[in-house]
C-alpha cells in the first residue's frame, strides 16, 4: 500500500518558503542603516532592492518551466542556495563597500533565489487542492506578504546588537537552512492523494517614510506587511465563491476609491487606514493570479504560465520605482503618480469586465 502524504504538510512548506524570501518587503528597514555604515547614497542603496524584483520576475518566468519539468523539491533546493548566499554575500559587500558586490549579491543572486522560491510552491499546491484554488493560492503565498510582519522587528533587534553586516550573515545562513528543509517536503500529488469527489470533475473549468524613527519604520513594515498577507488570504478566499473575474473588478474598483482617498484626504489615520487597503490589494493581486490562471488554462503548466506572468512585475519592479522617485524630485509631490495610477486602474477595470463577460459567455455554452 502506497503511503499518502498530507497536503496541509505540503501547504506549510511553502508557506515557510515564502516566510523566508518574503523579508525583501522589509527592506526599507535596512535601507538606513546600510546607508550610515557605507556612505552610499539612498538611491544607490535603493535600486538594489529594485534589481532583486526586477531577477524576481525574470526568473520566475523560467524558473516556472523547471518547476514543472524537474519538480518543485529541485527548484526550491535551488532557490535556498541562491537566497542563502546572495543574503550573506550582502553583509560581505556591506563590510568591505563593494557595491558592484552589493547589487550583485542582494540585486541578482538573492533575486535569482526569490525567482525561483516564489513559483516553487504555488502551481504544487494548487494541484494537492483542486476543491479549494483559492484557498490553496492563499497557502501558497500568503506567508510572502506576511513576512515584512516579522522581519521588519526581527532585523531591527539583530542590526541593534550585532551590527549590518552580521544581520545579513546570521539571515543568510538562517534562511539556507530553513528553505532547503522545507524544499523537501513540496511534492506534487499522486492521483491517489487527490480528493476523490475532485477527481471524477477535473478540469471542469480548464476550457476556460524616512522621516520616521528606526522602530516606528519597523513597525509600519509590519502593518503594513499584515495587510498585504491578510489581502491574499481574504480575496483568495473570496474568489473561490464570486469568481475571479469580480473579484480582480472589485480590487481594482477599491484601488480607485483608495488611491482618490490618498489625494484628497488629509487626516493621517484615514490617509493610513487608504494605504492599508490598498496593500491588501496589492497582495491579493499575487494570490488570485495563479488561481485564475488554472481556471483559464488548467494546471498542468500552471507553474511556467505563472512565470511568464510575473515577468510584467520585474519590468514594473524595476521602472517604478526609478520614476517615482523621478517625477517626486521634479514636482515635489505625488500627485501626477496617483493620477497615473487611478488611470491604469481604470484600464485594468475595463479589462477585467470584459474578461468577465467573456468567462459568462464561456459557461453558458459549458453548461450547454
């Protein structure tokens, strides 16, 4: 008799996964620090944190291909090597001021290792539970946004007592060892390891703050981390019931409304209460794609489509910041950024309603 595995083990894998390269949300938390020990300028210091998404979405697009084509246990086997050594080669690049070093330790290899870490767990676990994608998209990134929570404090305390540099070591070999453990435990299923009510109706659907004080800063990290993880679990969940198509309308309407709240409102609680939401919605753009993406093309090369995908996020992870900090020094505020923003949201509304539309039209002739 072949032995099952349980999928909630599976899930809590790449849940750690992701806990781990999640940190790079916090790193607006180390920004200062490494600035005062280096003399580097906070752009320059910056743009590492740009590079490393802009290696995240890169690949991840290929890094999906390998997912399906040798396992996720290899990529994230991968992904604990590169995350591990980029992390602790930052703190050497810190001690010695090497930035050639510094962009690319954290910036390529830590980004090549984020890459891969992040599709490792996501199309794995969607398939151990085909009767709850939401749900399992959540499981499989959540601890992502969740993870700024706990890095923002955790690296405050260390930077405190052992300095930079030795943070980056002891996280580095802290991360190696925790990812390369967990990478063991993410194996795809067995058909006998799927539900059996799911199995007989697969596919069904396959047709279709400078300013700020060091622990203030901290603790907004991890606010805001909260939401983010928080967004990912709750619209993931809640498209499993209302669809992707509305659920990607109403995250982009609730975009607006926050966005327009950010321009006109002037009351510090409201104005943070609009960021917050908008964070969720940041985080639940991650947990809802995969899941609409089996909906459209079934899970079978879920990992590498996913990839594909996130490249749009390496080229915005490298191009956004660099223009907001742009247009912020030449017109001293932000608000041709937010309307520019409020635009995009419009466009991708409009889009979405047609997909809704479109999908409508597609289970009407299922049904048919």
């Amino acid at each position: 008799m072949i032995k099952t595995r349980n999928r909630y083990v599976i899930a809590s894998a790449g849940i750690t996964l992701h806990l781990m390269i999640g940190g790079v949300y916090a790193w607006s938390v180390f920004t200062g620090p490494i600035v005062k020990q280096t003399g580097w300028a906070e752009t320059s210091v910056s743009f590492a944190f740009s590079l490393a998404i802009f290696f995240l979405g890169m690949s991840a697009a290929f890094m999906g291909r390998l997912v399906e084509k040798f396992g996720p246990t290899i990529t994230g086997t991968i992904s604990s090597v590169c995350y591990g050594w980029g992390i602790f080669l930052t703190g050497i690049a810190i001690s010695n001021q090497q930035l050639w070093l510094f962009y690319l330790a954290y910036g390529v290899i830590g980004g090549l290792g984020l890459g891969a870490s992040y599709v490792t767990p996501v199309s794995t676990i969607i398939r151990w539970f085909p009767d709850k994608r939401g749900l399992a998209t959540d499981l499989a990134i959540m601890g992502f946004g969740f993870a700024a929570l706990l890095t923002g404090p955790i690296a405050q305390t260390l930077m405190a007592s052992f300095g930079v540099s030795s943070t980056f070591y002891i996280l580095g070999i802290f991360y190696f060892l925790v990812m390369i453990i967990a990478a063991q435990f993410i194996k795809k299923p067995r058909q006998i390891e799927l539900p059996k009510a799911v199995i007989k109706k697969a596919s069904h659907f396959s047709l279709t703050g400078q300013n700020m004080t060091a622990n203030t800063a901290a603790i907004m990290v991890g606010i805001l981390g909260l939401f983010n993880g928080f967004g990912r679990l709750i619209w993931a969940t809640l498209s499993d019931y209302i669809g992707r198509p509305r659920t990607y309308s109403a995250i982009f309407i609730l975009d607006i409304v926050m966005l327009i709240t950010l321009i006109l409102c002037k009351v510090p609680v409201i104005f943070a209460l609009a960021l917050c939401l908008l964070l969720s919605c940041y985080g639940a753009g991650f947990s809802v794609i995969p899941v609409y993406l089996g909906d459209v093309f079934g899970t079978r090369e879920l990992g590498a489509i996913h990839g594909y995908v996130l490249t749009a996020w390496a080229a915005a992870g490298m191009v956004g910041p660099i223009l907001l900090s742009y247009t912020h020094q030449i017109l001293h505020n932000y608000f041709v950024t937010l309307v520019v923003f409020i635009v995009i949201d419009l466009l991708a509304l409009i889009v979405s309603l047609a997909l809704q539309r479109a999908f409508a039209g597609m289970q009407e002739q299922v049904n048919k």
